[in-house]
C-alpha cells in the first residue's frame, strides 16, 4: 500500500469516528441502548438518548481504536516510530477537532419544532 493511500485512509476513518458518537444514538454505532421504562410501563424517547459523557467515553475508545489502526498501517509500510507525549497530545486535540461538526449538530444547532 501506498503511504500516501494510507495516510489519507487514517484521516478519513479518523473523520467518521470521531462524528460517529454524536450523529447516532448507538453506542459505537453498533450497539442500541436499552430503553428505560417508567413506573407506568411508557417507554420515554428521551430514555433512549446517550448522554454527553457515554459520548466522550466513545469518543476516547475509538480515537485508540483508529490510533491502533494508524500504527497497523504504518508497520506494514515500514519500521514503526517511537512516538512521545507529545504526539498523543496533537492527535487527541487533532480528533477533538475532527469531532467538532458532530458536536455542533448534536448540541448546537438550532432544531425547528
């Protein structure tokens, strides 16, 4: 594979799955939550929700997930580099970033009633 190839792939996957947490209410976009009922058995669609911190708890797990993806890649183009705190720092403020967009959807864009 190119590098070129893989370096645009990471940045496109890292792109959906850092938008994935706040454009769906399943958790990874896999998995549908469990809808909670009230005391009178009426299921309340606000039941169904994830919230803000279930979104940052899988906003963290896929930036690994597309990290350990990222570091498959570049070992099976070549020797893979020792990387320092700082370069986990960029990428995790470089996908923060990335999420913005769903972020705004999600939470800050006006909804019509």
């Amino acid at each position: 594979m190119d590098s070129s190839l893989a370096v645009w792939m990471v940045v496109a996957i890292s792109l959906a799955a850092a938008n994935l947490p706040f454009l769906t209410e399943r958790v990874f976009g896999l998995v549908p939550l469990k809808a909670g009922a009230a005391a009178d058995g009426a299921v309340s669609p606000s039941s169904r929700t994830k919230s803000l911190p279930l979104r940052l708890l899988e906003l963290i797990v896929l930036y690994f997930i597309v990290g350990g993806l990222a570091r498959l890649l570049e070992s099976s183009i070549g020797g893979v580099f020792k990387q320092g705190w700082e370069f986990y720092a960029i990428t995790g403020c470089l996908f923060l970033v990335l999420a913005f967009p769903g972020f705004v959807f999600r939470y800050l864009r006006k909804r019509r009633p």
